[in-house]
C-alpha cells in the first residue's frame, strides 16, 4: 500500500462520517415529518453539503501522486473533510422527543458556526496545494474559492433571510458549476 492509499482511507472515514450525518439527518426528519417546521435554505444546505463531500472525496484523487508526505501537510488535508462534518452536525437537527422541530429556528441558531466551519472548508481547500508544495495558480478554481469563502463570511455575520435564502440559491449555482466545470473527470 502506498502512502496516498494509507492516508486516503482516514480522510474516506471521516466524509463517510459526515455523509452518514446528513441522510441520517434527512431521514430522521423525514421520519417526523408531521411536526417539523421546514425551511428550504436549511435543506438546501443539506443538499450541497451532501455534493460536497462526494466532490472533496473525488478531488483527493488528485494529489494521488504526491510524495514526500509530511504529517504538517497531512493535517491540512485532514482539515478539509473534519471542517465538512462539522458543517454537517450543525446543517440539521435532530427530532428529539414529541415536539416541534424548526428547521429556521435550527439554522439561524447555528448560522455563525455553520457558515464559520464552511469557510475553513473553504479555507483549506484553498491552501492545501501550497501545503503539499504545490503553487497556487490563479485560474478559476480559485477565484471561486474566494467566492465561496466571501459568502461563508457573510452568511457568518448576516441574519438576514433574504440574503440566506439568495446565497444558498446562488451557491448552488455557483457549486454546480464549480463541480461539473473543473471536476467532470478525474485528473
């Protein structure tokens, strides 16, 4: 087994981790549909986080030929799918006992620290090439990078639906985009 295989199989784990939050999440709502509260941004979110995740795995093939693996480097590769699950804790609540569930109230309640671990997702996409020795190139994969990270932070900040409701439209645009322009194919 080489190394890329060896440490591929932890970062596999854990977006398996949080791809497991994320149906495990849409399926105990489903479950209690009757007494839940649904608000769309906060599906919607589910949703691209699920695509998300299923992206930053297929990415990972790319730095299949990297050598001369350092744990520095490891850790801000790791940081990537950690971040994500993060993300996905917080995307969705869990039905406890007999009452309501509101998918609003949910969103807003944990918007800063979504959208918080969302940008460090962001972030360490973004670093991760010069981590591994790699040059950051100005193309478009990172100018969209600090697209994605420029909404996180205002998402962070903001409360204001409109602005959540147009940013979780536009960053599912944006992340189509992103995935089916630049990452069609394995490399």
């Amino acid at each position: 087994m080489d190394a890329f295989n060896y440490l591929s199989v932890l970062v596999s784990i854990i977006l398996g981790l949080g791809i497991t939050q994320l149906l495990t999440g849409l399926g105990r709502l489903l479950g209690a549909r009757a007494r839940v509260r649904w608000y769309w941004p906060a599906v919607t979110w589910a949703g691209l986080l699920l695509l998300i995740h299923v992206q930053a795995w297929w990415a990972m093939f790319e730095i299949r030929t990297h050598e001369g693996w350092t744990f520095p480097a490891f850790l801000v590769v790791l940081a990537l799918p950690i971040f994500l699950y993060l993300s996905s804790a917080l995307a969705l609540p869990e039905p406890a006992g007999d009452g309501p569930v509101d998918l609003r109230a949910n969103y807003y309640a944990h918007a800063g620290w979504f959208f918080g671990c969302f940008g460090a997702v962001v972030v360490a996409s973004f670093v991760r090439p010069l981590a591994l020795g790699d040059p950051i190139s100005i193309d478009a994969d990172r100018a969209l990078h600090v697209v994605f990270l420029a909404g996180a932070v205002g998402a962070a900040v903001s409360r204001r639906p409109r602005f959540h409701e147009v940013l979780a439209l536009a960053f599912g645009a944006l992340l189509a985009l992103y995935v089916f322009g630049l990452f069609i194919r394995l490399r």
